[in-house]
C-alpha cells in the first residue's frame, strides 16, 4: 500500500511536473515563435519603409537634375546640360510610377504622396515649357516664363512635401527600430527566466536560446546589411548633389564672365556709334539738312538708351553673384546718403521727405543703399503735375513667422508711402518685372528694372517688398527684412 501510494504519489508528481514542464515548454516555445514573428514583421516593414524613401529620394534627385539641366541651358544655351534634363525626364514616368504604387504604414502618406506627384507634374510641365520655348529660339519667352518664380515655388512645395514624407517615413522607421530593440531585451529575459525555473529545461531552453540567437544574429545581420545598403544610397546622393552644388557654381561663375564679356562686346559698339554720331553733328553739322540732324539725335539717345539698358541689365544680374558679406546696417546712415544723392531731384521738385528712426538690420550695405534709392527715386520720378512730392517712410518692429524654417523671425516692416500719380493695383506684380513699364519712355525715363533690382535684393535678403495703389491715389511700397537677416538658399548663396 506504502508503495503504490509513493509510486502513485510519484506518478502524480511527474505528471505534475511532465504538465508544468510541457507547460513552460509550450510558453516558451510560443513566447519564442511571437518574438520570431514579431521580428520578421519589423524587418519587413523596416524594409519597406527603407524602399520608399529610397524611391521619394530618387525621384527628388531626378527632379532637381532635371532642373539644374534646363536653368543651366536656358542660362548659357549650351545644350550639353540638356543631356541630363532629357536623360532624367526619360525616367521620372518610371519613378513616378514607383512612388504611387507606394503603400505606406504611416497615416496620410498616400494623401501627400498624391499631392506631391501633381506638384511633379506641374513642374515637369514648367521644366519642359520652357525648353521647349528656348530650343524654338523664344528666349524672352521662356525668361518671361522663368521670371514668374512659378517654377521657384513649384520646388519649394514639391521639398517641402517631400520633407514630409521623408521625416514620416524616417520617424516610423526609428519608431521601428524602437520596436526591435524592445522585442530583443524581452526576449533575453524570457529565456533567463525560463532557465532559473526548472533544471529539467536547461538544455532545452539553452538549445532555444541559441535558435533564437541564431535567428536574431541573422535579423541583425541582415539589418546590418540594409543599414550599409541605405549608408551607401545616402552617401551616393551626397556626392551626386556636391558635384550638383559644384555644377551649379560653376555655371554661376561661366554666367557672370559671360555677363561681364556680353557686356563689354555691345558696349563697344554703342560707344563707336555715339563717337561717329557726335562727329557727324559737330563736322557735318552745316551739310545736314533738318531731317539729317534728326536721324543722328534719335541714333544717338537710341545708343545711349542701349548702353542704360545694358548696364542695368547687368547690375541686375550681379545681385546675388557680386553681393557683399552681411554686416550691422544702420539704416537711417543710409536713408541720410540716399537723401544726399537725391538733393538735387528733391529740390528740382520741391519734395518733402518724412523719415522715422530706423533700426539696425544685418545686411549688404551697399544693397540696401540701392534699394532705397530705387523706390525713392520713383516716388521723386512718378509725382502728379505741378504738384510737390510727399514722401513719408515709416517702420514697424514685429516677430514674423519663416514658413520655411518653422520659427519666428525678429523682422523690420519699413513702408515708404508718396503721392504720385499711382497705378491700377492689377498691375502690383508686373511692375517688379524686369522691364516692365506702365508708361512709356518719352514720359518717364528709366529702363523698367529699378524695382525688379529691388525684389532681388530684398529676396537675397530673406525678406519681401509688395505695393499697393491706385490711380492718383499715390503708391505704398511695403518692405519687410530680418533684423538678422536669413539669407535665401535658393539665390544662390
């Protein structure tokens, strides 16, 4: 009886213990497949969320190759750069097409993945528009075209949307990461926890612990390995966009001494024609008949016109490329000198000029001389007839919001405002145009690319200059700067 009972004791025992250990197998065994499982799907999804930023970043860098191509011909109308922009417009519909077949973990990618490709399109279709004008030789056209800044702000949402997508997928690919390195400690304490529980599940649990370290070394290594393939891809695009950076430097300096040599070769000519035309009135002034001296005086403010046009054409195009370092600016310093340059004009026209204190702003002294010069002289040029000029500048100090950066910028709002003659406020836009005028020559003089100076300089600035007027209401030119000026990335600074 004693021993029945022992052995049924010690039967039930081990039954006791075969369903513990049975248990604990099973527990450990299905706590070992979830960690597998749990692994391989934040691999999976590591893989996929590492693919689409490969493929969104290919195809920015299609998109800006595309574009560095057609600014460098339409710049230098050299068509080796449109090898480039043709070999990667035959590739976008390919990229495209792998970018909308994305489908991503993370909430609202696919709403920003279809607004990003109709603002590729978009693009695309001001990239070709504007070949297509130059290569039909319809150079202003496409310069009309370019000068818009559609193509400019078309960029900068297509960057700034794909930021978006970009920092999401990155974001779920750490909160992923996050994920692998939780599920990887769980595991290790499992399988400690599992080896101080019973002797009996020593060997087995040490043979599941190497399985499963086998399995999360191969997990690792194979993480190891996309985390190298992804390195590789970003340092490929790293040195694809230097030898960009580098490119479009060097078509900046090729387009300045091109500028510079453009310049001096139509110059010549312009000046042989003044010389010539001033001897024919000075020698021959006696054999001309009336028609004659007519014909040599209209050759002559012809010329000088030209020789004015190209010098401010070529003013305008050194803004950016000749621009000096910012400094501490003393804006009143320079409204004082400006004012001194203009003494003769404000007197001419009885002008009265009401300045406030103006702060101090990080800038391009020189520039910032020009552009006040500029709307000033406007003011002074554009006044009602027999009417004396009022010409009043005002400031305003206040945080402004950089939507490109995402923070508040210390800005200065200086607002010139006069009482000339105005304009139709349908033309507030056009007028900061290059050589665009709302009169013609023989009422007002001027080449029409004053203010179009001014836009550039202020935009190098990091700031915005806007007007608002009507007919014989006067204009108000409104201009906006940094206090510490943020210098805009994509004038080429």
């Amino acid at each position: 009886m004693h021993v029945k009972r022992l052995f049924g004791n010690t039967t039930a025992t081990w039954v006791i213990i075969s369903v513990i250990v049975v248990g604990i197998i099973g527990t450990n065994l299905s706590i070992a497949l979830n960690t597998v499982n749990q692994l391989s799907t934040v691999q999976t999804d590591l893989d996929k969320t590492s693919n689409i930023i490969v493929r969104l970043e290919s195809l920015h860098l299609s998109v800006v190759v595309a574009e560095s191509g057609q600014r460098g011909y339409l710049l230098t109308e050299y068509e080796e750069y449109l090898n480039p922009y043709h070999a990667e417009l035959q590739t976008l519909d390919e990229k495209i097409a792998l970018v909308r077949n994305i489908k991503s973990d993370v909430a609202g990618q696919k709403e920003r993945i279809d607004d990003l490709l109709v603002l590729i399109g978009e693009k695309i279709t001001e990239l070709t528009s504007t070949v297509d004008l130059a290569l039909e030789q319809r150079e202003k056209s496409a310069l009309r075209q370019i000068m818009t800044n559609r193509g400019r702000d078309l960029y900068r949402e297509i960057r700034k949307t794909m930021q978006q997508l970009i920092g999401s997928e990155y974001q779920h690919r750490q909160t992923l990461y996050t994920q692998l390195k939780s599920i990887q400690r769980d595991a290790k304490v499992n399988f400690g926890v599992s080896a101080v529980t019973s002797g009996l599940l020593v060997i087995g649990m040490f043979l599941m612990a190497r399985i499963n370290l086998r399995i999360s070394n191969r997990y690792q290594d194979d993480l190891e390995e996309q985390n190298e393939l992804l390195q590789e891809k970003v340092d490929l695009r790293t040195q694809e966009l230097t030898v960009y950076s580098e490119e479009l430097s060097r078509s900046n300096r090729e387009l300045e001494d091109f500028a510079f040599v453009a310049s001096h070769d139509l110059q010549e000519p312009l000046r042989k024609i003044q010389a010539f035309s001033d001897r024919l009135t000075t020698i021959y002034k006696d054999q001309l008949d009336e028609r004659g001296v007519d014909y040599i005086k209209r050759m002559t403010t012809a010329a000088f016109r030209m020789s004015t046009l190209i010098n401010d054409l070529l003013e305008f195009s050194r803004i950016t490329t000749r621009g000096k370092e910012f400094v501490e600016v003393e804006l009143n310093s320079v409204l004082d000198e400006v004012l001194g340059d203009l003494e003769i004009a404000i007197a001419e026209t009885g002008a009265q000029i009401e300045i406030a204190p103006l702060p101090k702003v990080c800038a391009d002294p020189s520039q910032m001389y020009q552009l006040f010069l500029n709307v000033l002289s406007n003011g002074l040029k554009f006044h009602k007839v027999d009417v004396a000029p009022v010409i009043s500048v005002s400031v305003e100090q206040k945080e402004l919001r950089d939507e490109l950066q995402h923070v508040d910028v210390p800005s200065c709002i200086v607002t010139i405002k006069d009482n000339g003659i105005g304009f139709e406020q349908t033309y507030a836009d056009k007028i900061f145009s290059p050589f665009q005028r709302l009169h013609g020559r023989t009422a007002y003089k001027g080449t029409g690319i004053g203010l179009a100076v001014c836009r550039r300089i202020v935009e190098r600035h990091g700031g915005t200059i806007t007007a608002l007027s009507s007919p014989d209401e006067g204009a108000e030119f409104t201009i906006t700067l940094p206090i510490d000026a943020v210098v805009n990335k994509y004038m080429g600074e």
